[in-house]
C-alpha cells in the first residue's frame, strides 16, 4: 500500500512544466473571494523540494534519472483521464490561473483535502467511481452485468454504442501514453550499469503494454542492492471509491540511502514470530509472511499521477499483489527526506499545540519513523485471504477495503513495535513511540474521512477515545493514558483483524457508521490547529532542474 498523489499534464510536457517549479500562484494577487480562498488552501502546504545528495550519484545514475522521470510524467497523463477525464476540456473553462493551478494540483476541480469538494463553478460532487466507470452507473447495474473480468484492476469500464457495459484493457485505452513510457524505461535500462535493475525496468515496460504485472513485481522483490528505483504503473485502488477495484496509475523516482537501509534490514527475520503472536485466533493468522521482504530507506525525487495527490506518500509497501507477497513478501521503502519534512513542518507544530506540555518531549523523530517504518511491515502481517470462502479481503471489503487495510497497518505497526521493544531488538521507550502515534492521528485525520488513510486515524481516533486511551484536557490539550493505549492498541488490532479474515462487509460498515464522524472536541482540535496556521500537508518542488540544478535538462 501507499499513500497520497497528485496529477497533471496535458499530454505529455505539462506535468514537467508544472513539477519543475515552484507554486506559481503564491506570488499572484487573487482578485475576487474565491481566488483569495483557493490561494489560502495552496499556501497551507509547506513547500517542499525533492532533492537527494546528488555527489554519492555516478555520473551514470545522474543519466539514467532523467528517464525515469520522463516515464513518470507519462503517468500524470493517465491519471489525468481516471481521476477526471479530459484535463484541456477543464482548463478552457478555467480562467484564473490560481484555480487552474489548484485543479492541477487536484488533477480535478475536486479538492483532495476538503471531502473532493468542488470548487470549480458548475461542476457537481465527484463521482464516487472517479472516471473508471460510466458516470450514469449505478452499483446494482456493474453488479448484474456478464461481463467477465469486470472487478479486475487494470480495466476501464465504459459503454459500447448501444449503452451496454464493457470493459476496456488499460494498455488499450492508454496506449499512446504506456508505449512512451515504455520506451523511457527501455532507454534507461540501456544505459544502467547495473543488470537486475535493467532487467526490471525491461519487464516493467513491458507489463505497462501488456496489463501483466506480475513478473515484473517478481524481479522488482528480486532487486537488492538497487542505488536507484523507480515505482510505476497502476498500483493503489484509493481512486475508486465506488468499489475499490481499479488501480490507478502513479510513480516515485527514488536514490537509495544506503546505509540508513543496512541498519533495518534485522527486522525482517521477525516477522515469522511477530506474525504468531498478533492478538487474534489461530485462523486469523494461519498465512506466513514471505520472508524475502526487506526494508530500505531512500530518498524521493519525483512523485507523479495518484503518488502525488493530497496527503503525500511517506513510505511504501509493494507489491499488493496477494501471490507476489506470499510468494517473496514485499518490499518496505521509507522515504526518508519526505518523512523528515513532514515531522519539521507539521508533525512538531500540531505536538506544540496538541499534546500535554508534559509529554510533549515524546514527540520524536526516530519514533515517527519507526511507526511508519512498522506501519509497512505491518501491512505484510495478518490474512490476504478470507478463511471462509469469500476470497481476498481486498474484493470481499470491496471500497472499505483501502481505509481498513490502513487502518491495520498503523495499530499493528504499533503493536511490532511494543512486541520488538519487549524483545530488545528495538531501542526506546514506548511513550516516545505512543505519544508521537497519538500527535500523528491529528495529522492525519487533517486529509478528511473521504481518503482511506484520515478514516483509519478517523476511526481510531474514536475507538481510542472510547477505550480511555487518552484524555483532554481543560485548556484543549490531549494526555495520553499509556496503559490504557497499550490495551485499545491490542483490541483494536485483534477486532480488524478478524473483520478482515472473516472478509466481513457489514461489520467494517458498522465500524465506519460507529467511528468514522468527527466530534465536536475533535473538530476544536482541528480548528485550532488551522487557526495557528500550521500546513495540513507539502507541496513538491520538483523534477530535473530541482534535482540538477547546475546542469542542463535533458
């Protein structure tokens, strides 16, 4: 699983033109209301530029990068379509150029961080299946159709000339698109040194032609000592609110830190173990975790198509294909430079305001990075498939299925970090890690209950609450209870995870009905927080001329 994207270009050179500069629109002076208020929302997003230490790169890597983002913009394009559809046809009814900014920073006329509002004139709610399906679709009518491979990840579902349903390959409806990317990817396998990451990026280009992905998730997991990687492709199924089938598509360029990622690799070796001990019934946790997975750490230097939308990706847990992971497992990448920016601009300020003076010296990075770090792992862990015949959870909790899975990811990432602090594997204290896990619910909550990871958080924000987990204070600030945390962190996982191994729709339903609203003293918090104008999330400053800055784009 992943996190949060954003998309934008016309064809192929205005994702570029966009990613290699910085907000243009914060240096504009906004005419009417609604000017003033979409360039409020823009500056409340740190910017951030996607730099790495370009001196630890051989000339050789320097020249295989501008490739790969080339590829990646590629996905901007296609993105543009599924979220939205003919990006040109938005813009020519867009006149301000603040609002033409924010709906590329949308890649829509929806906002990301404000429930997919609208803020476009005339435009309506955003189709809850984005542009993945037929607008005038309804659930009842997909759900009685024959159409075979209709659930599946990598196919449109339009109409044909007589209105009846049918399904389009993503390979066919974007093949201008793919065919470029595919020879971007082709060229920098030509000119990297290094073998198995050529191999790789042959197969990938060969999978965005073909819709088959898995061989090349196979040779991805098979990557190791890797200085460069490159994600691509249709990956995560946020986009579709409707069922949560298709993927849409995205990319990360990412520069490897090596020794950040040697320091991680002994958590791996105890997933066997930390999987036998989750808080849950024997069925819940027959599978075992592959244990070819691994742990790294890099530092991003472009995001593009679903990475870049809303609340922005921190870390990545690939591949989801379910045989993939119980095959080889799956690959954990922290993206380090990200992480920090997010802990400094956002993460601190909220724990300033937030958090109980007394506990706010908790509040630390390597904490915010291991919980992340665990959240990952932790999306290994647990059951891919119902133990009652209903299939993968993933289709069996159908458009809950994103928001549940994140959701177990962060309270069982919690609980491995508990588990490997007991082991002495693990240095800390737990409040450090509790106390930071608690700052970054309001963090999180702030991308809104419609994107999976603010309903997780959403969630268990309230279960917490209503286990006693944590206390508010007169003057607004949160204490945390620890030993009660310790017990809604060991409850909660065992719940979610039986919902997923029972592959139980209707009662993630009720859990969602249950938590998934935002009461009055969170809402304060929340307000409080924008009033001391700390930024909901970053901005990227990014691409070629970001990276390089002393030579010439390519």
């Amino acid at each position: 699983m992943i996190m949060r994207p954003a998309f934008f270009v016309i064809l192929l050179f205005v994702g570029l033109a966009w990613s290699c500069q910085s907000a243009k629109s914060t240096g504009m002076k906004p005419t009417t209301s609604k000017e003033r208020e979409i360039l409020k929302k823009i500056k409340a997003l740190a910017e951030f530029p996607l730099t790495t230490d370009v001196s630890k790169l051989s000339d050789n890597e320097k020249s295989v990068i501008p490739y790969l983002i080339k590829a990646s913009q590629l996905m901007d394009s296609i993105f543009w379509i599924e979220s939205y559809g003919d990006r040109q046809e938005l813009m020519s009814h867009i006149a301000s150029p603040v609002i033409r900014e924010y709906a590329d920073m949308n890649y829509g006329p929806w906002d990301r961080m404000d429930g997919d509002k609208p803020f476009v004139e005339g435009v309506g709610p955003k189709p809850k299946g984005a542009n993945f399906y037929p607008h005038d679709m309804t659930k009842e009518e997909f759900e009685k159709a024959d159409l075979p491979g209709k659930d599946g990840l990598y196919t449109l579902v339009r109409r044909d000339d007589k209105g009846k349903l049918i399904t389009v390959p993503y390979h066919v409806a974007f093949k201008k698109y793919v065919e470029k990317a595919a020879d971007y990817l082709r060229k920098a396998a030509e000119i990297t040194g290094d073998t198995v990451f050529a191999g790789y990026l042959r197969a990938r280009a060969d999978a965005l032609l073909t819709d088959n992905y898995r061989p090349s998730d196979m040779l991805w997991m098979d990557m190791k000592n890797n200085h460069l990687d490159i994600v691509i492709g249709p990956v995560e199924t946020y986009e579709d609110r409707l069922f949560g089938y298709k993927a849409a598509h995205e990319a990360y360029v990412l520069v490897k830190d090596m020794d950040w990622s040697e320091r991680l690799k002994k958590y791996i070796a105890y997933l066997p173990e930390l999987q036998r001990s989750l808080p849950v019934d024997e069925a819940y946790k027959r599978e075992k975790p592959g244990m070819r997975s691994d742990l790294n750490a890099y530092d991003a230097v472009y995001y593009a198509g679903e990475a870049n939308t809303g609340g922005k990706t921190i870390a990545i847990n690939l591949p989801n294909d379910e045989t993939v992971q119980l095959k080889k497992g799956s690959r954990r990448l922290q993206l380090k430079n990200v992480m920090k920016a997010k802990f400094d601009k956002i993460l601190v300020p909220i724990a300033g305001l937030i958090i109980d003076p007394s506990q706010r010296k908790h509040v630390k990075f390597d904490a915010f990075f291991a919980n992340t770090m665990f959240h990952e792992v932790a999306h290994g862990l647990g059951i891919k498939n119902t133990i009652n015949g209903k299939g993968p959870v993933r289709t069996a909790l159908k458009e809950h299925y994103s928001a549940i899975e994140e959701g177990k990811a962060d309270i069982l990432g919690l609980y491995m970090v508990s588990e490997l602090l007991k082991k002495g594997v693990l240095k800390g204290d737990m409040k450090d890690y509790m106390t930071t896990f608690m700052a970054s619910i309001f963090r999180s909550i702030r991308f809104g209950a419609h994107e999976a990871h603010g309903m997780a958080n959403l969630i268990r924000f309230n279960y917490f609450k209503e286990q006693h987990a944590f206390e508010r204070n007169p003057d607004g600030t949160y204490r945390v209870n620890y030993e009660n945390f310790d017990k809604a962190m060991r409850n909660l996982s065992g719940l979610i995870l039986k919902l997923q191994g029972d592959g139980d729709y209707a009662g993630v339903q009720k859990l969602v009905d249950r938590y998934g609203h935002i009461g009055k003293d969170l809402q304060d918090a929340l307000n409080r927080i924008q009033a001391e104008g700390i930024p909901v999330d970053i901005r990227f400053k990014q691409g070629e001329a970001v990276l390089f800055p002393d030579a010439k784009s390519k």
